[in-house]
C-alpha cells in the first residue's frame, strides 16, 4: 500500500537517513544494519577431543562479533542450553556457539529439539582428524598446560590424555552423509584439506563456512605498521593524501632493515592506495600489493582539519564522535563500523595468507588489531597505534602473541584519548583537552 | 594480468609464470629455476576449470555463469564448451548413436574435438593474458580427466574440476526443456523425439561414469555439487581464486525468481544538472515512488525484498512503498570526490583534463578523491553475491551502481559498462532464463530528466607521455610492478597522458 511520505532526518550519529524525527533504528521500516539472519543461530561443534574445536569455535566468535554478529560461545556442558535461551532472548544475542563433543546422535537430537521448540536455527560443525601428528600437536599445544595436567610431566600427560580420547571414540558416531542428510553441517576434514558442507541454510551459514575454509593452521606472522610520519602528521591535520616528512622516510629505511633482519620466509607486503604508504613501502625494495581497502577512514567534510578547527566549524560533530567513537560517523565521510565492513576481505585473505606485512593507518590499524586481539567495539577506536611501531601478530594457541617493535626514529604522537567532558555544550578547552602536539 | 584479490590489479608481464620465465632467465638457473616451479606453484599461475558430470547437469549453466562472475571482477576468464566444437566439426547432429560408447567413429571425433579444445585453452591462458579457462566437458571418466592434468602440468596450470551430481529426475527433466530442446542439434526434432534421444544420449554415458572419489582422488582440487546446491564435498582449495568459486558456487541456485532494478526517482539535484549529492526527491521524483510502489503491487510478488542505498533519494522511493527495506552502503552512488554536486559543464571548467581522461576509459578513471567503476564494482560485489542468495529483490540505487549490476547480469564488457542506459524512472525485471537473462523494460510513465551522457564521438588517443605532477601520480599509484620490486613502467598509465587534452 502506498503510504504518504513523512519527512526525512538523518540521525546525528550514524548519518541515517529516517522518516519523522530520528526514531530508534529497531522500529524503523528501513534498517541499515545488515540482515545477517532472520532468527537466533547455534553454532553447534561435534567431534573428539583435540580436534580443534574449541580453536575453531573462538576464531569464528571472534570474527563474528567483528563483522557485528553478536555471537557468545559456551564452553560447558550441562546448563550451556539455559544460558544460550537466555543468551538470545534477554541479551539480544544472534549466534552462540554450543563448544562440546557432542559426539552421540542421542546428544544432537536433544539439542535440535531444544532449538526447534524455541525457532533457533541449528547448524554443526564437525572436526573430524585422524592424522596422529596432527593430535599431538594439539594436545601439547593446548591441552597439557590445562589444569588438569599441572602435577603430570609431558609424556603421561599426553598418554593420558590420548586414553580420553579412547573413551569417546567407542561411542562417537560422526554426522552421517545420509542419516543427518536433513541437518545443516559442515564436516571438516583433516584442517581443511576436505569439507563436506549439507543444507547451508542462509546468509550468516554461508559467511561462516566461508570464512571455515579459509582458515588454516601454519604457523606464521602477520606484521602491522603505520605509514611513516606524513607532512599533515606533522601539521596535526587528518586525513588527506600527502607524503612522507624526513622522519617518516627515515622509518621507511629502518623498516626496510628490520625486515630483511627478520628473515621472514614469502613475505607479502600490503599497502593501502594512498601516497604514504606506498612511499613507505617502495624502501622496501620488494614487490607489494596496493589495496584500496586498506585506505584510511575519510574523515568526509573533515578532511585535512586539525582538531582545533573541527571543534571550530563542527562543535557538535567533534562532540557525538567522542560520543560514540565507534558508530559515529563523519558527514560525507565513514565510521569505524564502516571501516570493519571495508575491511573484512582484508582479514579474509590474511586468513588465507602466511607471512604478511600490511602497511596501514591508525584507524584501519585498529580496527585490525582488534580483530586478531579480539577486542570490542568499544575498545577499538581507542587502541593504541603509534608511529613508526611495527607489530608483529603471531597465532598461539587460542590466542594471538604480541610483539611491539619501535623502531626508535621519532615521530609526533597522533593518538587522541577520550576527553572527560563529550557533551554537546562543553566548552572548547574540554574538548581539545587531549589533543596531542603538533606544529 | 595478474589477479590479486581485492586490490589494485598489478600488471606484470604475463611472463610470471609458465614457460616465457625460464626463458628469461640464462641457461645456468633454468633448471632450477624449473624444479622451484614445478613444486611452488605461485597464485598468480593460470588456473583451469574443468567441468565433471554426465549430460543435462547443468555443466554449461555453471560454466558460463562462472565465466561471467570472474569477467566481471576483473578475472579474463573464458569458456571452451567442447559440445560446441563437436557442432562444427560434425554439421550435422543425426542421434544419440553418435555418442553410443561402442561407435569408434564418434570416440574418435569427441576426443579430436577435446583436444582441440585444449588447445585454444592453451593459447588464451599463455598468449592472450587469460586467467581462467572454464572447459566444459562430460569428462565422466578418470582417464580423460588425466590427459587434462597432465596437459596442465605441461603448461604450467592449475586444475580445479567442478563435479555436478544430481539423480532428480524433475531437475534432470527441466534442464533438458529448458536448454537442450532448443539446441542445434535438436532443430529437426519435435519435443517428444528430442526428449527421447537426449535421455538414450545420456544413457550412453552412464556405464563409463566414474565420479570423482574422495579417496581415488584426495590429491585433486575440486568441489562435488549435489543435487543443486543441497550438499558439496569441497577437496583441496589450494589458492584464493578457487576459495573464491567455491565461495560464488555455494551461493548460487536455480530457484526461479526476479531480480528489479530501478534508481531513485528524480532527485532536486537531477533537475539542476548537478551530479551526486545527497538530495531528496523532486515532486515528479515522489510521483515515480508512488507509481512504483503500485507498480510492485500489481506484480504480485512472492517474499520481495527491497534494498536501497543510504542515501536520502533511494530512501525516499523506498519508504513510498510501505515495506521494510534495507539500507545497503555498499549500494551507494559513486564518489565524484572533488567534483561531487558540480554540473558537468563546470568539470569541463575547473578540471578539463579529468574531465578528458574520464571519455578516454570511463571504466577505470577514478575522480580525485573519489572512485572510479571499478572500484564501484568492487564494493559492489557483497551485494552480487548477496543477490544471488536470495530470491524475489528490488534493488532501489544511481545510475553508476546500476550500470555495473545490470553488466553483471547481462555479461557486459568493462568498456560498455559505463555506458549502459539506466533511465530514471524505469525498472528494469531480470529473470533467469536458460543461460542468460531475460530483461523487461517497464518504463512508468512519470516525467524525469535524461542524464545519461553518451561517449563522445571524437575520442583523443594517447600521444606521448608528458611530465606530470606529483598529485595526479598519487591519484593513479603505479600499477606495474617487476619481480624485483622497483616501480617499472614501459608503458605509462592513462592518467600521465596531460597537456592540451581538451575535448
């Protein structure tokens, strides 16, 4: 039916545009926010010990709740079912992962009906290895220092454990092509040389196998760094598109150095489209891959500003950004939110990639270390990311091992704390209370 | 051409890999250089798809729906459909007898005809700077599939082979109404006759079937698609392009539905000349949403779903329909950055050399500070994979957005891209058909301005190669890279061609 046209506002925050006067985003028509999937999801894991799931299960939480999927896993058995209910229905939650053998059909099937009574999705996730070295890799990886084995030396922890295994594996009955033909599954095979994939159900079990058969376990290094130190760094402006200062070409040739002095095997090295990086990385003296995806957050009618002359010009801007750092976004320019989006085939293809270098900028740099370091939406656009700092990610165990690097050649600061006062009318010194220096 | 994921296509010589790199090299590192080959097989390595599966399964669907997702991400990719070789070689399709297993003769043609097959694959991977080449074949049996492996281990590609197994008789039996019966071979034929001799023709297959195997062959690379789409058994991804089929494969089905495109109605910004912008509808702009939204009405449509941009135009059109929509960024127009809002009579003005190189390639001029259509296609492409997940959608976007997802449904070129007609206030209706796409033009009769600007008759060409300023480098970042890493450009990128380039 036609409906008569009510005005539009755009809201202050996100720049949506909304009929009548900025209503909340739930009870719009339109929504902006992806449709990800219709109903609650649970993300159920099936297999024996030292499979991998419990790995696979806090990658795939953690790049979920990245993309905006509000995801939580559980790791327990008994009263995991009550807190998932409660975890979709009181805490708005779209997935929770169910981290479990789940190893009987008898077990599934309390599961599903559990879920079909209350309209939950279900889909599975098998990890299914019979590579022995494989096993063992994992279990001195990640299950010897579990407190069950603080008093066993390595040898009989790891019989120990190898004997656990034993007991579920007598009865285990893996998904079955033809019994669980009516379940929707992903069965994996030997860290991914195989997947058998049944009755992909919609588009947030499409983004998860996706993104299942892109991960991989070789170890390897992914190394983030800023540009060097650019002329407008050095101005205290944002944004813009200019080169780098002296000092910046200095780190550039240090960078260069401390490269070649980690003797890393294939190394790909990653630049964004803009001038700065690119400068940085040509001292590398080896090819690289230009990704306009990489290119840092437009700042929109803000561009090339210094602080000074945003809270100037756009006093309420400046105001709702300290706000709400994360969603707020510049006018005719993007947000943080936006940013993740841009970049989430970035991180699908370090996923798929070994050794890497990616040369960036604050913001994107933030937005990806929060992603290898699994930090909230709320964390992420205050994360540290100085100048002339390399960080060098290595995956361990469920996690990600840090390593800072400055490479000692100076450069301004251009990180921005969080003044005290972001309200709308506060006065002009409390909102530059925490401007860092510049020229 | 060197496909790299979501960047910048680097151009290096096409001489990356394959044989024309030994020859770079002197005689003292060939050999090694050669075994470093055979055992690192880079990614940037052509890449060979190799349907699998017996007639009526939707091979050549696949195919050439493959073929036009990777063309149109900018992966030169091209198909050889072997049956279309065997049509020229013999004129004349006389009946199933032809493909019987025992019939020397016809064994004899099918296999010259393969081979003839592989041959012009040959050539478009290793001389014509393809990347992908789709051969599209029964390939039923393990001893075919290893004279192709062993071809592309020659010439130094890569194998993935794309299996599709279906038992469906109603999938089975469409298929053959849908393509067969209008194929040459069945012209002199009524449907009853065709039907017929495409099932003996089928049957002729059968015996010789042998599936790929997850044991026999676990060191292949492949994906096994069941039934349409409801399982797939996925082997050895071994690089991001394959991780990127498997991705599109999983994605697409054959449900039959309608995908509408139209823009926002006319904008205040439309009736001024001004390009971009963030405006809201005119009064005839309002008059289009509300006869869209009867539009949409009277079509019926089962479970539509309507996308926008966020921008204020589409959002206006959208909300006249009084369903709920959804706000797509990725849909939004393109950026003409510092020309953004001005008339195209005042680009000529201010910024006459980027108003030139714009008609000189449409397609890959990026405005200063803004996109160009490639990069508009490439962060449109969530959406066309999303597009095709689902069924019944009413895209709601500007003219530039909408060029490059109609060129994706109707296989456009990158050089007709930007030209393609996208009237305000019509809606374009897609529906599958066979191999392609069908396409309704459904203008609804509300006033608008034109604002489609055709490609100018007189077209400068490139002489030579001026100095050019620091800024417009930056624009266009150097595309060609060596192996060795230093910036080597023999050929200077459009946007250094300056001077006295006036239209």
């Amino acid at each position: 039916m036609y409906t008569e046209q009510k005005e539009l506002t755009q809201t202050p925050l996100l720049k949506i545009w909304v009929p009548g006067m900025g209503s909340s985003l739930g009870q719009r028509r339109g929504s902006s926010r992806p449709q990800f999937t219709n109903c609650p999801t649970m993300i159920v894991m099936v297999g024996l010990p030292a499979r991998g799931k419990t790995y696979i299960s806090k990658k795939l939480t953690r790049y979920l709740n990245w993309i905006g999927v509000p995801t939580q896993g559980e790791a327990c058995a008994s009263n995991a079912l009550k807190d998932i209910a409660n975890y979709f229905t009181k805490e708005q939650g779209q997935v929770a992962v169910f981290d479990a053998t789940n190893t009987t059909r008898e077990r599934r099937g309390v599961i599903i009906s559990f879920a079909k009574e209350r309209g939950y999705k279900v889909f599975f996730i098998e990890s299914v290895c019979d590579d022995p070295e494989i096993i063992e890799a994992n279990i001195m990886q990640v299950k010897l220092s579990s407190p069950d084995y603080e008093n066993y030396n390595k040898e009989a922890a790891l019989v120990d454990f190898l004997k656990r295994i034993d007991c579920y594996k007598m009865s285990y009955v893996p998904l079955d092509e033809e019994k669980d033909r009516h379940l929707a599954f992903i069965k994996i095979f030997n860290v991914g040389s195989r997947y058998l994939v049944n009755r992909v159900q919609d588009h947030i079990q499409s983004r998860i196998v996706y993104y299942l058969m892109n991960i991989h376990v070789t170890p390897r290094s992914i190394y983030l760094s800023r540009h060097g130190e650019s002329e407008l760094n050095l101005l205290g402006r944002i944004g813009g598109d200019s080169g780098l200062s002296s000092q910046g070409q200095k780190y550039a040739k240090a960078l260069a150095e401390f490269i070649r002095g980690q003797a890393i095997k294939n190394l790909k090295v990653w630049t964004s489209h803009m001038k700065r990086t690119i400068q940085t990385a040509e001292a590398l003296g080896v090819p690289y891959e230009q990704w306009k995806a990489l290119n840092e957050i437009d700042a929109g009618v803000c561009e090339e500003m210094m602080y000074e002359e945003i809270q100037a010009t756009h006093p309420e801007e400046f105001a709702l950004r300290d706000q709400d750092k994360y969603r707020y976004r510049y006018p005719k320019g993007e947000s943080y939110e936006d940013l993740v989006h841009r970049l989430e085939p970035v991180i699908m293809e370090l996923e798929r990639q070994e050794n890497v270098l990616v040369i960036c900028h604050q913001a994107v740099m933030r937005c990806l270390l929060a992603y290898f370091l699994d930090k909230s939406a709320d964390d992420l656009p205050h994360l540290k990311c100085p100048l002339h700092t390399v960080l060098k990610l290595t995956p361990l165990a469920y996690g990600c091992k840090v390593e800072s690097f400055y490479l000692n050649i100076q450069a301004v600061n251009t990180h921005r704390d969080r003044p005290t006062n972001v309200n709308i009318a506060r006065k002009t010194e409390e909102a530059l209370q925490t401007v860092p220096e510049h020229l | 051409m060197l496909f790299t994921p979501y960047g910048v296509v680097i151009d290096s010589t096409p001489a990356v890999c394959g044989k024309n790199i030994i020859v770079k090299h002197c005689f003292f590192y060939e050999l090694l250089f050669f075994f470093f080959f055979l055992t690192v097989c880079m990614t940037n390595c052509p890449t060979l798809i190799v349907t699998v599966g017996l007639p009526a399964r939707g091979k050549t669907y696949i195919s050439k729906k493959l073929t036009r997702y990777l063309n149109w991400i900018d992966v030169p990719t091209k198909e050889f459909n072997v049956g279309q070789y065997r049509r020229e070689c013999v004129k004349i399709y006389k009946s199933f007898e032809f493909f019987r297993p025992d019939n020397e003769e016809g064994l004899k043609i099918r296999k010259q005809c393969a081979l003839a097959a592989l041959n012009d694959v040959r050539q478009f991977l290793t001389d014509e700077g393809g990347q992908v080449a789709v051969f599209d074949a029964t390939n039923t049996t393990r001893e075919r599939r290893e004279t192709i492996i062993r071809f592309a281990e020659q010439n130094g590609f890569k194998v993935f082979f794309v299996e599709s197994v279906c038992e469906d008789p109603d999938v089975i039996a469409e298929n053959i109404v849908q393509v067969k019966l209008g194929s040459p071979d069945y012209t002199h034929c009524n449907t009853e006759e065709a039907v017929a001799d495409f099932m003996k023709r089928i049957k002729c297959y059968e015996n010789s079937y042998q599936p790929l195997d997850e044991e026999l062959d676990r060191d292949l690379s492949f994906i096994k698609i069941i039934d349409v789409g409801r399982r797939y058994l996925v082997n050895r991804v071994q690089d991001h392009i394959q991780s990127r089929i498997v991705y599109y494969l999983m994605n697409i089905h054959i449900t039959p539905r309608s995908i509408y495109l139209c823009r926002h109605g006319e904008s205040d910004l439309n009736i001024k000349g001004r390009i971009g912008g963030d405006s809201g509808l005119s009064a005839r702009g309002k008059e289009f949403a509300k006869a869209l939204s009867q539009f949409i009405q009277s079509q019926n449509i089962r479970d539509l779903k309507v996308w926008t941009s966020q921008m204020k135009r589409t959002i206006q059109t959208a909300e006249a329909l009084g369903v709920p929509y959804e706000q797509w960024k990725a849909l939004n127009e393109i950026d003409a950055g510092v020309c953004e809002e001005l008339m195209y009579e005042e680009i000529q003005q201010r910024y006459p050399q980027e108003f030139a190189l714009r008609d000189q390639d449409k397609y890959r001029y990026r405005y200063p500070k803004g996109e160009s259509y490639e990069d508009l296609v490439q962060r449109l492409e969530p959406v066309i994979m999303e597009l095709e997940r689902q069924e019944n959608v009413l895209v709601i976007c500007h003219q530039a957005v909408m060029r490059c997802l109609l060129a994706y449904f109707l296989d456009k070129t990158a050089e007709e891209l930007p030209y393609l007609k996208c009237t305000l206030h019509t809606v374009l209706k897609l529906t599958p058909m066979a191999y392609g796409c069908k396409v309704e033009s459904v203008c609804l009769n509300v006033d608008a301005v034109n604002t489609h600007r055709d490609r100018p008759s007189v077209r400068l060409t490139n002489t030579h190669p001026l100095s050019m300023s620091v800024s417009l480098v930056v624009k266009k970042p150097p595309r060609l890279l060596s192996l060795k890493g230093k910036c080597a450009s023999p050929e200077p990128p459009l946007s250094q061609v300056l001077g006295s380039l006036m239209i």
